[in-house]
C-alpha cells in the first residue's frame, strides 16, 4: 500500500501520519504463526514504522549511526547522504539494514540481484529506495518522496520471516516474496511514472506483478502469493485491498493464464476448477492485463515486460 511521507521526521509525527498495508490483514498471520512483535495483533492497531527505517535509506554519514546497518549494494554508496543518492538519477537503489529477524540472509540478497536487474530495463526519472530491513511487523510499503528522501519501497524482514514458516520452502518464499516486491514497485511506477490506474489501485498493482512474473516464466509466485493472501480473514469488507479467497481467486486465475502448465499442480487445479464454475477465463484476464501493462509501461523499459526473465532465485533449499 502507499502512504505519504510527513513533512516533519520526527517520532510523534512518523507515529501519526504513517500508513501501512500492502499485505493488510497480515497481522493475523503473524499471530497465527508466532512471528513479530508484540505489536502484531489483528485488532486493527495503525502499523508504526521504526523512524530508522523510514527516514535513512542509506548508510546515514555519522559514523555512530553507520554502525547500525550493513550496506551490501554493488552500487554501493558507502559513506553518503540523500543528496548524493538524488545525483543518481532514475535508478532503484538497493539497501539491506541489519536486522534482528531469524530469516535467510539469501533472501535479501537475492532481492538486490533482482532489483539491480530491473535497472537494466526500467526507465525512471527519478531514484527509488529499495529498502529490506526490520519493521516491527510483517509487512510491505511504498512511500511517495517528499523533500530530499527518495520514493522508498520497504520490503520488512519479518514478512521474509513469515513467508519461509508459511511455505516451509525457500524457493517458494522466494518467489512470493518477488510477488510482493513487484506489486510494491506496482505503486512506485504509478507514482513516479505518473501512470493511468483504472480501477483500485491495490488489485491493479496486483495485475502489474502478476503480468511482471508470468511474462518472465515465474507465473508460479503469483499462485503462491495468493495461498498466503488467501487464508487473510481479518481485511474490513472496505478495504482498499480484495478479501483474501477473492485475492487467491484473482492471483491463481492470472497465474494459470500466464503458464497453464501450473494446473498440473492438483491443489492449483481445483481452484481452477471453481474460477471455471463462475465462468472466469483466466488466459483472457490475464492477457487483457498484459495489453493494458504493456501500453502504459511500454514506453519505460528497453525490451519487453519480461524483465525478471534471468534472474535466478539463488536462496538456500
């Protein structure tokens, strides 16, 4: 989900004004599951992000505050500050912040490979952040710029976390997890790229990574993605996000439209078979997606939309 940045970076004002939500109702997961804070709870309490995850997107330049993060970018910026960040124009700069977390150093890793690769291909007038670090809840967001800080993806660890208990595989984690990365970088090409939405913007941004996925031969994360969503009971009948075994419908429809093949998978099947009951055709959807993404998105990437067609998942079985 995406939230507006305060004008003024305190504490207090992080606390009021910040929102959170790509994976609303999450929170109920991580009860579930025993990961997260204790300020995991599915009583609907407004997520507070920790002020250094939210404001230093870089190795902040007082040495006392280095300490506490690793940067391991190959695009390294060391010793930096957001002013310098801004001279890179129209790249998304990767970040991995220490992290308390039990979770697969690999993960993040991997997620850096992948981002590095979208610079390849995406066009960007201006940085994005791309941020992996600890948030006190399972959770993914998108944050507009505001003054010198960069628009700002926040892929938390503890979602990571999450996602490894809930699949119990690594490659499967991996690739919902790219699902969800793609879905926040969903908001950030709308953002800065200025893009039409038609629609919601939270199932469309869902379309986007569905489409990013299944043209580069990964359609499988889109389906494991909606398994997670789709156990989501807690998501208000308002939301701006689909309830969870409508978003399982959605992400499992456009998956097996993007690679047939997946309805070899007897689990995936029989949500084919109830889609095909209410009279969805699913390679239809999903190539309407396809149509739609590829003449807005078209004009900002050099090639094709399968742009995380090489990158390998490189985490640990």
């Amino acid at each position: 989900m995406r939230y507006s940045k305060p004008p003024l970076l305190s504490p207090t004002t992080i606390t009021r004004f910040a929102r959170i939500g790509c994976l609303s109702g999450c929170l109920a997961f991580v009860s579930a599951c025993g990961s997260g804070s204790d300020e995991s709870s599915d009583d609907g309490e407004t997520f507070q992000p920790p002020i250094d995850t939210t404001t230093m997107v870089v190795v902040p330049t007082d040495p006392a505050q280095a300490e506490m993060f690793q940067q391991v970018s190959p695009q390294s910026i060391g010793d930096t500050s957001l002013e310098a960040v801004a001279a890179l124009d129209g790249l998304l700069i990767p970040t991995i912040f220490s992290t308390e977390t039990d979770v697969d150093p690999t993960f993040a890793q991997s997620s850096v490979a992948l981002v590095e690769q979208l610079n390849d291909s995406l066009l960007l007038p201006v940085d994005v952040a791309v941020s992996f670090a600890d948030c006190g809840t399972a959770n993914a967001f998108f944050a507009s710029a505001f003054g010198d800080r960069p628009a700002e993806i926040v892929m938390c660890h503890e979602l990571t976390s999450l996602l490894s208990q809930f699949y119990g595989n690594n490659e499967q984690a991996f690739l919902a997890s790219t699902f969800v990365l793609m879905h926040e970088l969903g908001h950030a090409l709308i953002d800065v790229l200025d893009l039409p939405v038609l629609g919601i913007e939270e199932s469309y941004v869902d379309g986007v990574a569905a489409v990013l996925l299944g043209e580069s031969d990964m359609a499988e994360g889109s389906v494991l993605a909606g398994w997670f969503f789709g156990g989501q009971t807690n998501t208000p009948f308002f939301d701006t996000h689909r309830a969870g075994p409508q978003r399982l419908g959605d992400l499992a429809c456009w998956g097996i439209g993007a690679d047939p093949s997946l309805l070899n998978d007897p689990t995936t099947a029989s949500i084919a078979d109830q889609l095909i009951q209410t009279g969805r055709n699913c390679v239809a959807e999903y190539n309407q997606q396809l149509l739609g993404l590829d003449a807005v998105l078209g004009p900002h990437i050099l090639g094709g939309l399968d742009i995380l067609s090489t990158a390998g998942n490189g985490v640990n079985q």
